[in-house]
C-alpha cells in the first residue's frame, strides 16, 4: 500500500495493537479480537458486568438456579434441625418431609409464609429469621438487577452488511449506510471512519483518521450514507480492490449518538475489511415519498446493491 498522501495523520495505534495479523480488529458485531492474558480466573468486580450484559435466557435461567439452589440448602437444614420442629399437615416419610422442607424455605425465602407450615422452637426460628433477610437481600438485588438491564441505554443501529466504492459527483467515495431500529429518536450522531492497513516494510499495522463528506448529523429519523470522498487527499485515491486485499485493510466504524429516551450518550461499531467492499456498485434507495406526504423508509433494503458488480479502480 502506498504512503498516505500530506495532511492524512498517521496513527501508531488505536488500541487493537500494531502486530500484523490475518483476522480483523473489530467483529461485524463491535466486539474486539483481543484475548487477554494473566487476568485472575475470577474476578468478582466484573460479576456485575456479566450479570448485565449477558443475554436475557442465561440470567433467567442463572435467577432460577439460585433460587432453587439457595431453597435445596435450606431445605436440608431444615431437615438437619429435624421436621419435628415444624407445625405441618404433611406425613413423615423422606420424600413428604423433603417437600415440606423445601416449600417451607421458599415460602419464608420470598416472605409469602402461607401459615400450612410454621417453625417452632428457637433454633428452627432462627434459621427461618435468617433466611427471610436472605431473602430480603436477594429479591433487592435481583430488583437492582433488572432495573440496570432495562435501564442501560442500548444502541440498535443496524450497519450495511458491506461497504462500496461508487461514484460520488465527479469522483468516488467510500460508502456504508446505516439505520436505526428502535423507534426512539437519535440526535447529534457523530460518525468516525478509521482505515487500518499492514505496512509492507515494517509488517506492523498502520491506522489513519478518514476524513467524511459528513461526519455528524443533527437528526437521524431515517438511513444515514457516510461517505469518505476519494479525491487528491485521499489515501485511497488510485487504489484497487487488490491493493486492499494485499495491505488486509479494514475499515472501523464508530458511531456516538444522544439517546433522547434516556438522556445519555451510546455507542455503535463495526468494520468492514478489503473482502467486505464492493466496487462499481451503489446502494437501491431506501426512502420513498408516499401519497400522503409521509416520507417511507424501507429498511429491507438497507443492504441492497445496484450496478456493476466488480470495478476495480476508485
């Protein structure tokens, strides 16, 4: 790849570090392919972390096991202590005095205490006293938890699935386009365009600042086409698909937005690599004016293309 063109600044690092390799630095999905290594197998400051951010079906699941988990043990120590310190209807084999111990404890666990089964003596009372803050303190926390899932802003932006070089007035531009999801409103989207590309002579990865035709908008309610024009100061002016695949560029996205809905700030990003860029191609529009002087936006054809499929000079 040749030398950036005056005035494009070269970056030493964006924190995806300078050794060259054949993967990509940023998933499609924003996530990063960096592994760390020499982190503690448990780190309890990032159990909150987890919690939040894994997926709805595993924390679920995660709160019934703890709930089933924490009424089993207590269940066994009711049956310890022994049945007989418990006012119940129900008969003296193992298995009726299992379930009484462990409907009891969840009865007492979420401070629901039907009256069928009730403790008697000091030591069975105890253990019941002490599982009711247990419970007290779980369901707070599990009430804390649900609360920060729901409440932490979330960026819905669906990205093109790849990229063009198309023309752009009398030259061409590197194009990708994105929408929103959610039908809350976006404003003050900033977007940032970084190319990424391995030095042939020192076999390290170079990374430089793209400048945009556009790089922030005000309102976002429909698709938004960011574009890097290709002109004299382009780092890819005279450049072919080969010359990207050969450098394994890689193009990264970020995008930042101010969430109406919640008042806060989020964050979008993806990448697309040299594979991932179509040449003498542009993208079907997507907005239409309806009779009704609505304008229609169908997101369908977010990733639709239009035009010849392979020009290999931008």
């Amino acid at each position: 790849m040749p030398p950036p063109p005056r005035g494009i600044p070269v970056v030493d690092d964006l924190g995806l570090g300078l050794q060259a390799n054949s993967g990509r630095g940023v998933n499609k999905d924003g996530s990063f392919n960096v592994r760390r290594r020499g982190l503690p197998r448990f780190r309890f400051y990032e159990l909150y972390h987890h919690l939040i951010t894994m997926g709805w079906a595993p924390f679920l699941g995660l709160l019934l096991l703890a709930f089933v988990i924490t009424n089993a043990l207590f269940a066994l120590l009711y049956l310890g202590i022994g049945m007989e310190h418990f006012t119940r209807p129900g008969g003296e084999t193992l298995p009726d005095r299992m379930q009484d111990a462990f409907f009891f404890s969840a009865q007492t666990l979420t401070t629901v205490g039907y009256g069928h089964i009730s403790p008697k003596g000091t030591l069975a009372n105890t253990a019941a006293a002490l599982e009711s803050l247990l419970g007290l303190l779980s369901f707070a926390l599990a009430t804390g938890l649900l609360y920060g899932r729901f409440s932490r802003p979330q960026a819905c932006l669906r990205f093109s699935a790849q990229a063009v070089v198309a023309s752009y007035g009398p030259i061409t531009g590197f194009m990708f386009r994105l929408v929103n999801m959610r039908s809350n409103q976006l404003i003050e989207v900033e977007a940032t365009l970084s190319l990424s590309f391995e030095d042939p002579g020192s076999r390290q990865r170079r990374f430089m600042n793209l400048s945009l035709e556009r790089s922030k908008i005000n309102l976002f309610p429909s698709s938004w086409t960011v574009v890097h024009p290709i002109d004299e100061t382009s780092p890819l002016q005279g450049m072919t698909a080969e010359d990207l695949r050969r450098a394994r560029a890689e193009f990264i996205v970020l995008i930042k937005a101010f969430d109406d809905t919640f008042s806060q700030t989020i964050y979008a990003r993806t990448s697309y690599t040299a594979e991932e860029v179509r040449w003498g191609t542009r993208f079907t529009p997507m907005l239409f004016a309806t009779a009704d002087g609505m304008t229609e936006m169908d997101v369908t054809q977010l990733d639709a293309l239009e035009g010849p499929e392979a020009t290999e000079r931008g």
